[in-house]
C-alpha cells in the first residue's frame, strides 16, 4: 500500500528523511543479500509488479533491475521472514533455483526503500545481442580452486570499476581504469590482446558482471575463461568457513549505504584529499554535488564531509549566498572516484 494514500501503488513515495526515520525506528534485524540469473523473463513489466507486491508485502528493501534476459538484485529482507521470502520467491520457475550471496559484515542499514525496475539489460554493458552468449560462458571456480590456479600464475582481470577496485583487489590483478562496465568490456579486450590461449580468471562483486564478461571473451576467442563463483562476496565466506587463505587484499566495494564490505585488515588505497592511507569512501555532504570519493575523518572534518572548498562554501552558506555560488561554481554530480581539487 502506498502509505501516502491508502490505494495500492507499485512505488514508494516517501522522502527520504521518512524512509531512514522509519528504517531507524526498526526492532527486528534484517539479512543483506544479492543474486542474480540470466534467465528469459517475457514480460520484466508484469513480472515487475509481481515482485514489487510480493516484496513490498514483506518489508523488503533494495534496488532490483528487471530484464528481458534476467534478474539482479541487491536487497535487505526482514530476517524473521526470511523463509516466507525464499519460499515465495522459489515458487515461480524463473527463480526456483537462482543462488544468493549473503552479506556477512551487516548492520540490517543497507537500503532505505523498495526499488523493482524494469531495464535493457540486468548490466549495463552496451552490447548487442550478437557479441555474447550467456548459455557460453566460463567455468565457475571456487574459492579454494581460484586460489590454486593465483597461485599456478593464472591471468586476473578485476571486472569491475576504477573506484571499486582502488579500495580492494586481488593479488597481482589487472586493474581497468574504466569507469562503467560499459566502458571496461573493450578495454579489459586490449589489455588481454595476445593472451587468448592462456588461462584467465574473472572476477566481479557477485558474480553478474562476470558472467557477461567470460561469455564476451569466449566470443573474442579466448578459450580457457574461468570466473568467481559467487564474486568476492562468496568468496568471503568460503574462505571463512573453510579456513582457506585470503588472496583478496582490502574492502569489497558494495552498491548500498555500507559502500564497503572489509574482506582482509589490508588499506590499500589513499584519502583523495591529502593522500593519507584510508579505503573510507563517502558521497560529497553538498547534494549538488553528491561526488562518490575516499575521504579520511580528519579531511571530513576539515571540509564539513565535502570534497573541497567549493563545495564546502556552498554547503555551509546561506540559502541566498547559495543564490550567488549557483551562478559561478560548477559541481560534479554524477561522477565517481576523480581526487578531489
């Protein structure tokens, strides 16, 4: 129900100060969790709707993307209804069998509200139907055989953006310097040219972006693909409960408030500002700007949580001096991990 009107809506209409009031109001404890299935869904618009009423029934939170060619998903799920969630979801065939990932660090904060929307793709990427082929894709490895093929000398291609991979990598990785995954398929394609008959090792968040990436590869000719079963958020958890070693250097970048998931003690990246060791990444606290960078607490101090002095300027002034700062200052909304000037 939209607790706006009292009619049935299939979107939430409340602000967001509503949302972390009510969010912060909770008694009960949530699970985090992410999955994903390239599987042929006929109508993502109904099928939609269906998830919208069925999840928003339970209280779940999260940000879901619909497609013609499957699902993916990051949501929080209330955890005393936990097994009425599985079950209901287990129920229609496109899901039955889809495999979830399960935040272990989890403060039950990740989401705010309930986001089921409908895209071209589950990823965005840019490809056509004709430069892959998710029935062809590579073989999926476990944590402890990832670790004996790093340790063969395998080739490992973080698939993931610049601004992720900075505050946590594989040992030894290939690391693009690409933004969006879009971007990152043909530069990931150069950096591998030459390479076709060696072993290459794929890994992603939770295993979606991988998936696409090895069936593209295997397209280009490469002929021994092979990918992360689960991503590193898996990964993590093999590795603790099997009492593997950790191979995974740094934090696991996550799509939700935590904006970080700590996979080993490791810092292996630097505060934008003044360079100090730091893997903290925040959103810019002018929301003109809303810049995604990593900031360490005595620069958060220094800037008022802003990326630099323009912002801070606007941030702290009054609604007419932000009047007057509008007319000369261009800020960076929409864009990710440039240090800040």
């Amino acid at each position: 129900m939209d607790p706006n009107s009292g009619k049935t809506k299939l979107i939430n209409r409340l602000g967001r100060e509503q949302l972390q009031q009510r969010l912060d109001s909770e008694t009960f404890n949530r699970t985090t969790l992410s999955f994903y299935k390239y599987v042929n869904i006929s109508n993502p618009a109904a099928m939609r709707d269906q998830l919208f009423e069925l999840w928003w029934s339970f209280n779940c939170l999260g940000r879901i993307y619909l497609a013609h060619e499957g699902v993916n998903a990051q949501m929080s799920v209330p955890t005393h209804l936990w097994n009425e969630f599985e079950s209901s979801l287990r129920v229609i065939p496109e899901f039955a069998d889809v495999p979830f990932k399960i935040a272990v660090e989890d403060d039950g904060k990740s989401f705010i509200k309930l986001q089921v929307k409908v895209r071209e793709q589950i990823v965005a990427d840019g490809l056509s139907y004709e430069q892959y082929d998710v029935s062809n894709v590579g073989k999926h490895l476990s944590a402890q055989e990832w670790n004996q093929e790093i340790t063969n000398g395998a080739i490992v291609v973080d698939i993931r953006n610049h601004y992720e991979s900075e505050i946590g990598h594989f040992e030894n990785a290939i690391l693009p310097t690409a933004e969006t995954f879009k971007e990152e398929l043909p530069e990931v394609l150069q950096l591998l040219k030459g390479k076709e008959n060696q072993k290459v090792l794929l890994y992603c968040t939770g295993g979606v972006r991988c998936e696409k990436t090895s069936s593209y590869l295997k397209h280009h000719g490469f002929s021994d693909v092979n990918q992360l079963l689960g991503g590193i958020i898996d990964y993590k958890r093999q590795i603790k409960s099997q009492g593997l070693e950790n191979k995974f250097k740094g934090k696991n970048f996550v799509f939700d408030n935590r904006l970080g998931e700590r996979i080993s003690d490791e810092v292996v990246s630097h505060c934008h500002q003044c360079g100090s060791v730091c893997d903290a990444h925040t959103n810019c606290a002018n929301v003109r700007c809303n810049l995604l960078f990593i900031q360490c607490p005595s620069c958060a101090s220094k800037y008022n949580a802003c990326c630099g002095d323009d912002c801070q300027s606007y941030f702290l002034a009054t609604p007419e001096q932000k009047l007057e700062l509008e007319k000369r200052l261009v800020f960076k909304r929409g864009k990710r991990f440039h240090k800040a000037e």
